[in-house]
C-alpha cells in the first residue's frame, strides 16, 4: 500500500488526509499540537467563513498574489465543491453578505469535527502531539520525515501542510519554511497580511470599538490612489479594523515608507449636496439647537465630539447661525475624514502570511515539488494570499484537495 504522511492538521492537512485516503493510500496525519485545527477554530471570529459563494471567476479577482497558479486547484475542488463537501459531511451552512459561507451553527467547531470524523471513517491514522523536526529525503526524493523524538516515519510521499507564521500560538511557526529551504525551494519574503491598520491621529482611540457597517475607503500616496473599496470599518485603540482595513493591508506594505493617507467617506450612500440638504433638513428641524446637540440623527454618539472638534464649528453655537462656509466644512469632512497610516499591524495580529515557497517550483495541477519527488505543499505555506470574505480557507481546501489527490 503506498504510505503518505501529512505534516500539520489543519485546514489543508485534513483536507489531503481526507483526499489522499479516498485513493486508498494508507495516510498518516501528524499534527504537532494537542489538538487538530487551531486555527481552524479562531477563524471568522469562531464562526469560520469556509468558503465564498461568489462565481468561480470572481475567486481569481479575490486572490491578490498568484492568482494564475490556481487555475487547476480552483477548478479542481471550487468552492461550490467545497460547499456540497462540507453539507455532506453534516454540515449545514449559510450563505452572509458578501455571499460568505458559514455553519448554519455559527460553531468552527462544527467544522473541525466533521473533517475528524471523516479522517476516522477513512481510516485515517492521526497522530496529535507529533511534532515533524525535518524531512528525509535522498537522491532528490522523499522518503519520509524526522520526528522531534528522534524516531523515524517512513513513507512515500509527503505533504507539508504546516501553514505561515500568523497567529503563531495556533502552531504556525514556519517550520516547512526552513524545510523547504534546506530541499532547495525559494521561500519568498514573509510578511503579515490582512491585519488592522495603526493611525496616528488620536481620534481613533476615542472613537474604540465603534464599527461602521458601510464606510468608503480610499487609501492615498501624495495624489495617487492606491485603494478604494467600501466596507465595514472598526477604530480600534491604535488605529482602523475591520473587514475593509485588512483588504486594503494586503496592497499597503510596499507603499508604507512613502507615507500614506487614508480617506474616509462617512457617508457614501448621499453626494456632498444630498448630504448638505440632509443637514440643512436636520438643522431647521432643529432649530433653537447648539450644534453640539444637532448631530444625533446622523452620526453614532461616540464620533459626535470628533467631528464637532475637527469641524471648528463652535459646539455652542445654535444651528440656525451656522454659515453656509461651516456647514461645507462639515460636509467635506464627512465625506473625506482623513487618517495618516503610521504602520501595520505584527504576526500576532495578521490573518495571513504574505509571501511563501515560491510556486514556480510547484506543479500546479499537482501541488508537487519540482525539485523532490514525492514531496507536496498545500494551503498557506505557498506563495498564496488572497483577501478577507473566505477566500484563504478555499485557497487551503483546493490545494489540499489536490496535494490528496496525487500524493
Ligand atoms: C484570526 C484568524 C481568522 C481567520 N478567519 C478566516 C476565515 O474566516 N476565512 C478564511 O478563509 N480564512 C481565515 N483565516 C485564514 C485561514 O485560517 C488560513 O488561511 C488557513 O488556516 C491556512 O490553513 P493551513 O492548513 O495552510 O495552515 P494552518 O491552519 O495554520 O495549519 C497548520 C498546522 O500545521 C501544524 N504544524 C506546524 N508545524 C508543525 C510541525 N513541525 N509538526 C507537526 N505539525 C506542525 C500546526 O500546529 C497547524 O495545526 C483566518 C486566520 C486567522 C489567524
């Protein structure tokens, strides 16, 4: 019987167990913590946004570094595969805005136990607190892996699946990085992605924890614009969040020592004159009011006092002896809030990993090595990234899907 172990049980490591037992290979899965899918289990806020719902050609759009080098992946499991494959594992799921994919329980859980006890219908043997120190290979061929005890593990194929560097309490701490280094594979650079933005402007930390579910977003370096996208946006003690932040994080890295601004539209839905007759509605409603006491209607509480302070509007004063000079002051700065990024967030805080073993040397309708033969990568340890919305977790499920098929 042909033996495959499979190094790292998450996402990508159970799928290809799963994949890799279906054509009747004895599979080993060895997973260095106590426990399978860590980050599996931290995903989408504890709910895990499996997959996206979107049109298959739209997943390419999604992906933001090689997206070409998943054409064979994609369609070999899409994310409609993925979907069918979950529900028929017991695990009913429902579609969100952005057409995200989650449990119909809200519970990851849900997920990592359903790809468990396929493993353990197929016969899977998992291996937990099994941690892999290295690769054995010979002759530019694998024939097996090291284990942190010193013991041996034999096989014929091997598919590394132990993720990036995000998160590294999850258990992702690069180790195929430097396994794939020592095999010859370039590794390109690494760096956190899709994480939350840090802001110099102090406004932010007075406006925590609020959340904006439709806010504009344009990311600026001196006149060019290198972003726009709307979204659900969060200030934070040090900055911006949310799912519109950390898309625009993935493009921000290689403009960041040229100093960027950041452009918010509070009000995208209206134009700067619908807004202004808004206004102009609110105040004649309010008519004996102190502009401090005006804004409720269309702001949240927590901004009032910022944009009263930004706005060099008086707060004292009554709404029906602001200038109309005040009010298009009030007007551009709801439409164009500006913050001055000063950094991105660390590894603790980032989804992903930007960069990995460069996919060049990777087969892609096979996720084999080009340099070893019988070595396979999946999931996030290539040089694969893609934005927020599911689309990493597919990313994970049709590289592993393929990596099971062919080791
Ligand atoms: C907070 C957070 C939320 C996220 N939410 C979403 C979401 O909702 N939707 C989405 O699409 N993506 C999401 N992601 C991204 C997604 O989780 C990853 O893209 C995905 O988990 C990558 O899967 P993987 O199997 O490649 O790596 P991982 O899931 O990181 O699995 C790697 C495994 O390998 C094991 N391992 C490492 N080294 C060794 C070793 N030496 N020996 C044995 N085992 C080892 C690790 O312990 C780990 O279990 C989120 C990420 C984070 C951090």
């Amino acid at each position: 019987m042909h033996k495959v172990i499979v190094v790292g049980g998450g996402a990508a490591g159970m799928m290809a167990a799963i994949q890799s037992a279906k054509k009747g290979n004895q599979v080993l899965l060895l997973e260095k913590n106590e426990r399978l899918g860590k980050k599996l289990f931290i995903t989408g806020k504890g709910r895990c946004n499996v997959t996206n719902g979107c049109d298959i050609e739209e997943l390419f759009g999604k992906v933001v570094t090689n997206h070409r080098f998943l054409y064979s992946s994609f369609y070999s499991f899409t994310n409609q595969d993925a979907i069918d494959f979950f529900e028929e594992l017991g695990v009913p799921l429902k579609r969100e805005r952005g057409d995200r994919i989650f449990p119909v329980s809200d519970h990851s859980s849900d997920v990592i136990r359903a790809l468990d006890r396929e493993m353990d219908r197929l016969g899977v043997d998992v291996r937990l607190n099994a941690e892999v120190k290295n690769l054995i290979i010979e002759d530019n061929c694998i024939i097996g892996v090291k284990m942190a005890n010193g013991k041996t593990e034999k096989a014929d194929s091997v598919i590394v699946t132990t993720g990036g560097l995000s998160y590294p309490s999850t258990g992702s701490t690069g180790d195929g990085f430097r396994w794939a280094k020592d095999a010859g594979h370039k590794v390109t650079e690494l760096t956190p992605s899709l994480v939350p933005v840090h802001i110099k402007e102090e406004w932010c930390k007075q406006m925590m924890g609020l959340s904006l579910r439709n806010t504009g977003f344009k990311a600026l370096v001196g006149k060019k614009k290198i972003y726009e996208e709307q979204g659900e946006l969060l200030f934070t003690h040090f900055g911006i969040s949310g799912p519109v932040v950390l898309s625009f994080s993935a493009y921000a890295n290689k403009y960041l020592e040229k100093g960027i601004t950041v452009i918010l539209d509070l009000k995208p839905a209206m134009s700067k004159e619908q807004l202004d007759a808004r206004i102009l509605r609110d105040f004649a409603d309010k008519i004996n009011k102190q502009f401090k006491n005006s804004l409720d209607d269309l702001l949240p509480k927590k901004m009032i006092p910022i944009i009263i302070e930004r706005s060099a509007i008086s707060p004292e004063k009554k709404v029906n002896e602001i200038t109309k000079e005040e009010r298009t002051r009030l007007v551009t700065l709801l439409k164009e809030f500006d913050l001055t990024v000063t950094g991105l967030g660390n590894w603790r805080e980032a989804i992903i990993t930007k960069g990995g073993i460069a996919v060049k040397e990777i087969d892609p309708g096979t996720m084999e090595s080009k340099l070893v033969s019988g070595l396979y990568f999946a999931g996030e340890i290539l040089d694969l990234d893609a934005l927020t919305g599911g689309y990493n977790l597919q990313i994970a499920w049709s590289t592993a899907y393929l990596a099971g098929q062919n080791a």
